[in-house]
C-alpha cells in the first residue's frame, strides 16, 4: 500500500522555454514508477531550492540549453548546502559543454546527460545513486 | 518529544517536509509522530478544492493563497498550508506532480508551504496520507490549509470528510441540469466556485447549480421549461407576501452553498470566494456544525485505522503458505471469501 518512492523534482532553470525535454524526462520517470514533481519553466534557483525543501525529494533534475549553467547550478548547490540538503541527488540535462563538466562533477552536479541519452541510462543512474 | 515533533511544532519547514514524507511512507515511527502531533491539531482551517480535470483548481488556490496571505480590511492575514493530490498511475506506480506549475507567484513566501502528493492508488481524489499530512501543517502553525484533490469527476467525495469547507469547481459548459442533480461531488459543495467564468454559457452553468439547490430547498427558481432552462422571476425567496424567517430560524437555517464566479487568471471572484469560504467556517461555528463535523471525522478517522491496523495484525500472525492455500482453495470455489477472512481473524478469544 506504501512503498517508499523515488521523488524526483524537475526544474528548468534560466530564461529559456524549451521544455519537452524536461517533459520526456518526467514522463520516463514517471513509467519507471517515481515521483515527479515538475514545476515548469524559468524558475530561480532560489524557487528550485525551496520546492525541493518543501518536497522532500531524493533527487533533483535540472534541464538548460540557455548556456546559463555555470551561473545557475552552483547557485542552486549553495542553496540546498545552507538548507542542510547536501545528500539530494542532483543530475543536469541539456546543452552542457564537455569542458564545463568536471566543474560541475566538482560542485556536486554527479550525473550530466546530455541530448540524446537513452532515458533508461538517467533512471538506472538515479536507481543506482539515490541515497 | 521527538526532535523532530518538536521542530515541526516550532514550524521549521525541513521538518515539516520530512514529517510528511514519513506519513506517507508510513515509516515505523510515522504512528508515533501522529500521536505526538494530535493534541496540537485542530486549529487550522482546513478547506479542500475540488472539480474535474482542467476546471483550473491550481490556479485558484494560488489566487486564493495569496489574497489569505494578505488580508483584506476585515480579514487578518494567514499562513497557508497547501497540499496538491495528483493521480498515481496505476501502471508503473509513478506519478507526475504538476500542481506547482500554476503556483509560482507563492515562492519565496515563508507564510506558505506547498506539497504535491501522489494519490498511491487511493480512489476517492485523495492520497491515503493526505489527512495525515493536513494534521502536520495544522500542528505546525499554518491558519489556513488547503488541500487540492485529484481531479474529480462524480464520485471523488473523500475531501468532504477530510475539510471543514469544501469548495467544488465547475466550469461552463460541462453539462445539463441533469447532471448537476446527479448524486456525488455537488452534494458535498459548501462553495461553488464557476471557473473560467469569461467562458461562453457561464450564466447557464450557475443556473444549472442554482436549480439543483433550489431542489434540495423547495423553493424552484430555476425551471427546465421546453427543454430550455429559465430562470422563474418569484421564487419563494422572492415573494413579497412571504413570511420573514424568524431569528431562530435564521440561526438554525441550513446553510446554502453560495456560487461563485471566478477568473482565476485574471484573480478575478477571489475576493468573493475567499469571503464565502469564511462565512462558511463561521456558520460551522455558529450553527454548532463543526464540533459534529469534528466528531464525525473522529470517527471515520477512527474506524479506518482499526481497518488498517486489524489487517496488518491479520497478515503479521498468517504464515505465508497459509495464505496462499486458502487464496488458491478461493479461487478455485473451495472454500468463500466470508468463511476464509473469519478463519484468518480468528474466533474472538484468540489474541
């Protein structure tokens, strides 16, 4: 009757409105039996970080192609650092240029899935990571 | 107390988070936290939203949230507590949680707590946690907490019992008169909300309402006449000749659902709503209703954990094999249903 699921928050950070691919990724998650709280386009990294407060997820997936990462995604980490949520799982997904990866893996930014992943890599990566 | 009873008492927001996430997993100590939670209960106002899929019940309860959080010249401003129920697929057991989309104008507000809440198979438009979560955000602080059912077609009634005030959202152009005579989900309005009210056929849809209420109070105002619906200009509360209630009369007099038209978009009734759901609550008050109301939920609460409790307790003592057995021996119409749970529950003696 309760089985513990998987809660997963997805957020598009930035100014850019392209969000099928947000939206492919909640739908996968969605058939791999998680739970996916999708909050739409153009949010803050401040609303990010207190939508995953107040949800309690597990995990949090970022979507961007505005070429905004490096200003937002560390933003968002200090965020979830002061709010005492450092074991959230986060992934990121869009256009993330190779070189910016290792910084972002630094941040704590683990799984970065860029176009064209098969959406079963993000769920076996979010099954195999979430604390 | 627990660490974390006393942190959500003290209305520390991770706290709340988790204690919901506990109810809902329904954790080894999510029991106790509930029972530490009780006696702090019972201040908030709960009010539960519902209607069919689309009717715009997201964005109404943004708009309703944030005129609460404000105030206006006769109300204080309240906190608000928000619990959004979205359906749980019953394929893969996942869920996409799509409420917040329509709420962003509440972010960045400490008054306001919002949670999205799978449904986890339930039926009646709400999660089985969802009363347990209401409890959280009522021992928490929060004035005022609303809570968004799945959406609802006919039958999704159990917010009824879970809020004091229930407001149902209709939108124009869902159906006849008949269906808004149909038993279920208008039964339990203590509020109608028509949403979309710039919508073509808005007048035919309050008319609609306005008929099936006036059923329920003999006093047809409203008439399908020809197959058109028309509006009968005396209505008894129209009459000149009739006779005033008395003051009595007024006090104990059943409570009529008003109907409001709103825009939620464009936040427009919001005023009005907001005014009607509080009339409601002082009309509980006042008519004595919400200490029944209370009771009865006492109940209803009551009896489900004695459901719940009585087959977890069943299934913990019965060894598997057993089980099974008496499963095939059913299903092969060896033995009824009736006799194997009283065989399973035992004679009353046993412990």
């Amino acid at each position: 009757m309760t089985d513990k699921k998987i809660r997963v928050l997805v957020a598009k950070p930035g100014l850019d409105g392209h969000d099928r691919g947000a939206k492919v990724i909640a739908r996968a998650l969605r058939d791999a039996g998680m739970e996916v709280v999708y909050t739409g386009i153009r949010q803050t990294p401040e609303m990010i970080a207190e939508a995953a407060l107040q949800e309690d997820v597990d995990v949090i997936g970022m979507s961007i192609l505005s070429g905004a990462h490096m200003a937002l995604f560390p933003k968002v980490m200090e965020l979830l650092r002061e709010n005492g949520m450092d074991d959230v799982l986060v992934v990121a997904g869009g256009i993330i240029p190779d070189e910016d990866v290792p910084t972002l893996n630094e941040m704590g930014i683990e799984g970065i899935f860029g176009p064209g992943t098969p959406t079963e890599t993000i769920v076996g990566f979010i099954r195999e990571n979430v604390s | 107390m627990s660490d974390l009873v006393a942190q959500v008492l003290a209305g520390q927001r991770r706290a709340i988070a988790r204690a919901i996430s506990l109810v809902e997993n329904d954790g080894a100590q999510a029991q106790a936290t509930l029972a530490a939670l009780h006696p702090h209960t019972g201040r908030a106002h709960v009010v539960g939203v519902t209607g069919p899929p689309g009717s715009g019940k997201s964005t109404l309860v943004n708009a309703l949230a944030l005129h609460f959080r404000r105030g206006d010249e006769e109300q204080m401003p309240r906190t608000v507590g928000i619990l959004a129920v979205d359906p749980t697929s019953p394929f893969s057991g996942g869920a996409i949680l799509g409420d917040r989309i329509r709420m962003r104008d509440l972010a960045g507000d400490a008054g306001i707590f919002i949670r999205s809440m799978a449904s986890r198979g339930n039926l009646g438009g709400l999660a089985w946690a969802t009363a347990d979560a209401v409890k959280v955000l009522d021992a928490a602080g929060f004035d005022l907490v609303i809570v968004e059912t799945v959406g609802a077609g006919q039958a999704e009634v159990d917010i009824a019992r879970a809020a004091h005030t229930t407001v149902v959202v209709e939108v124009p152009g869902l159906g006849d008169d008949v269906q808004a005579i149909k038993a279920g989900i208008l039964e339990i309005a203590d509020v109608f909300a028509v949403n979309k009210a710039d919508l073509e056929g808005v007048d035919h849809a309050v008319m609609a309402l306005r008929m099936m209420l006036d059923l329920d109070t003999r006093t047809g105002q409203s008439v399908m006449h020809h197959g058109r619906l028309m509006e009968v200009a005396a209505g008894a509360d129209a009459q000149p000749g009739a006779a005033p209630q008395s003051e009595e009369e007024q006090a104990t007099a059943p409570w009529r659902p008003p109907i409001v038209k709103t825009v939620a978009t464009r936040r427009e009734g919001i005023l009005e709503l907001a005014a009607a759901i509080l009339a409601h609550r002082a009309h509980l008050e006042e008519s004595g209703m919400l200490a029944r109301r209370q009771r009865a939920r006492a109940a209803a609460e009551l009896e489900t954990i004695i459901q719940q409790e009585s087959l977890r307790r069943v299934l913990a003592r019965t060894d598997p094999g057993e089980l099974e057995t008496l499963l095939e021996r059913i299903a092969r119409r060896d033995l009824d249903p009736y006799a194997a749970a009283q065989e399973l529950l035992g004679s009353p003696q046993t412990p």
